[in-house]
C-alpha cells in the first residue's frame, strides 16, 4: 500500500487532484489517500480517503479577510494531527508516502515517515510561496521543504524547469516529471473554415488573471472592427471572480461543468486561452507551474492562444514548439495583432501542439513513469 497525503480531495477541484484521480485510476498497487485541510473534501468512488485535517473548519471565517491567518492556529493542533496521523500509518503499514507540498502538512508528514522507517516521495506542483503567500505557516514549509528535498527517497516535479531550480536552490539530486497526461489525442487538427473566433477558457479562474481577460477583451474588440464580418466570441466555463464588460462581442459566463459538457464545449471552440498573471507578486508560480489545462489543450485538436510572460514554464514549452500564439503583453493591440498573424498559420500551430502531446503527455507514459518510480522499486514496509 501506498499512503497519499495532500491538501486536497482526490474528488476535488483543481489540477492537483485531477493529476492524483489520472495517476490512481488502475492503479496497480492499493493505496489510502489523506486530506489534511480544513474543510472535508468531496466524495470519491477513486478508492479510500480519510479526512484528517491539521486544525478545525472554522466556517464563514475561512471565506472572511482572516481566513489567511487562521495558520497562526496550526500550532495548537499539530501534535494532536501528527498523533493521529501515526497511528494511521501503524494500521495502514505502508510501503512508501507521496506528499505534495502545498501546506505545511507535508513537513509534518515527512517527520513522521522519518520516525517510523517509511519511504518518503516528494511531488512539488506549485511554489509554496504562491500557495501560503501571505500566511503564517510559509517560513515554517519553506525551512521544511530543503530537507525533505534532500532526504526523500524520491523526488517528483511538475515540469523540467521546476526540476532544475530545485536543483539549484537545494541540492542537485535526481527527480523525475509527471503532470497529467492525455489518454486519446486526435489524428489531425480540427480547424474550421468559418469566419468565426470563439475564443475558450475553462477551469479555475483566478483573482490575478483579471488584467489578463481585461487586455482580451480589447484585443477582441479590436478584431471584430478589423473584421467586421466575423462572429466574435469569448466564453468562459468556470466560475468568474471578477467583472466583465464585452462592448462588441458576445461573451459567456457557463457554470462548472462535467468534462461531457466541456467536450460539447470544445466543439464550439476556434481559439483555446491560457492565461497567466504578468504580475511580480505571481512569478513563482508561473515560473515553475504547468497547468493541468495546458495538458488537456494540447490534446485538443484547437489552436491555444497562451498569453503570459515568456520566461513562464509554460511560454516556454509552447514557443520551443511552435505550438501556440504567443501574446506576452498585456498591451491589447499586441495580442489582436498576434491573432491576426497567426490566422493563417491555425492548422500549423494546431500540428505542432498535438506532436507535443503525443512526444510528452501521454497519460500511459506518465503512469508508467510514476509507478514504476514509486512502487516497483524495492521498499520495506513499516513494522
């Protein structure tokens, strides 16, 4: 058995979990995950998960402007959580952990794994400075996560550039890349004909890509007076956290949906979005981060309008590869005029990003990967 604890549910939102849910569907080893926050996660029919969380939910006050403090309570329950979380792992007898480091709990975990003889896997997906920015618990993970780096059994990343600044920052040692991975990709592009531009964007929607969707909407404006006769549209799938005014084009607020209703979507689609935060403050993750979004983009068989800093992990692996329009600007007659050179060159674009999927994201070589990493090397399990 293999023990998983993280801040999410494997039936949550977001990238983390979607990664866990495409790593655990067959997996070929029994596994209990572990959700250490707060709020009890959603159901998941995946396989067993326990809610143990490091403090109490404290209701409405989670969502108030002291929901970010609220890590100054940490200290008062984590000998409670770490108590508890041994004696889990007593019972479960675990051949190896996988902890990914997006609280505190992973530090708390590896102490415990430590203790108790188990095999520790780190797997970073973001930067802790952008997930507890701002809260009192980040000196105490970041202290924490030089040596679990240096002492895991096993080091796991989200991307190469995430591998090789870790690298630098605390110690040169082996790791491996898993992200999400594409379980069919099409044989072809499927580009229309049309005078159409629908642009798409679906998935979690953060408070920082305002600027972003601002600059679009401008861009977008200008494309439809440059083309009077084209059908201009942004819609966005997913909860919208800030408002938004379209002046000539149509624009959609959907709801979250299944991914049923989002393939119906893509069928709609001309142009995929990605955005990411030009801001200083949202560097560290942009820097280092791929988005499970970008996984499924390159599987689509549409073009992908990636608009962000071009030192970004993501910029970077679609302007090597010619597999996306490039806007990094947020200046609105940069990015109408990156769309409007790139009109002709769809299909192109659209080729170069399937050839990628297929070269570095295919979800049988990401499980392949992963377990063979974790669970087929030879581990002993706790006594």
């Amino acid at each position: 058995m293999i023990v998983f604890v993280q801040v999410f549910g494997l039936n949550s939102p977001g990238g983390g979990a979607r990664i866990l849910r495409s790593l655990l569907q067959d997996a070929p080893t029994s596994f209990l995950s572990i959700c250490t926050t707060p709020k009890s996660p959603p159901p998941t029919h995946l396989g067993q998960e326990i809610h143990l969380p490091i403090r109490p939910y404290l209701g409405r006050v989670e969502r108030t402007r002291f929901g970010g403090s609220l890590g100054y309570l940490n200290p008062l329950f984590v000998d409670r959580f770490k108590q508890r979380l041994e004696a889990v792992l007593r019972e479960a007898k675990p051949s190896a952990i996988h902890a990914i480091p997006q609280g505190v709990d992973f530090w708390y975990t590896f102490q415990i794994a430590e203790k108790l003889g188990i095999p520790y896997y780190l797997n970073v997906h973001d930067e802790l400075t952008y997930n507890l920015q701002g809260k009192p618990e980040l000196a105490e993970a970041i202290e924490g996560l030089a040596i679990v780096w240096a002492k895991a059994q096993g080091r796991i990343v989200i991307s190469e550039a995430m591998g090789k600044e870790y690298c630098r920052r605390y110690g040169n040692l082996p790791y491996i890349v898993v992200t999400d991975g594409l379980a069919t990709i099409p044989t072809a592009p499927r580009i229309k004909s049309h005078q159409k531009l629908n642009v798409y964007f679906m998935g979690s929607l953060h408070i920082s890509y305002r600027a972003n969707f601002y600059a679009l909407l401008q861009a977008l404006n200008q494309f439809s007076q440059v083309y009077p006769d084209w059908e201009v549209a942004l819609t966005i799938r997913g909860e919208l956290p800030f408002p938004l005014k379209a002046d000539r084009i149509t624009l959609k607020v959907l709801p979250w949906a299944s991914q049923t209703e989002i393939d119906q979507d893509m069928n709609e689609a001309d142009l995929l979005y990605i955005p990411l935060p030009f801001e200083e403050a949202y560097q560290s993750f942009s820097r280092y981060s791929l988005s499970t979004k970008l996984v499924t983009y390159l599987g689509s068989g549409l073009p992908i309008l990636y608009h962000g800093p071009h030192n970004a992990a993501a910029g970077e692996l679609l302007s090597q590869h010619q597999a996306a329009i490039i806007a990094d600007s947020l200046d609105p007659n940069a990015i109408q005029q990156s769309i409007d050179n790139a009109k002709v060159m769809f299909q192109q674009i659209t080729e170069n990003a399937l050839t990628l999927g297929r070269q570095q994201f295919l979800l049988t070589e990401m499980r392949s990967r992963f377990w063979h990493f974790v669970a087929d090397q030879t581990l002993q399990p706790i006594r």
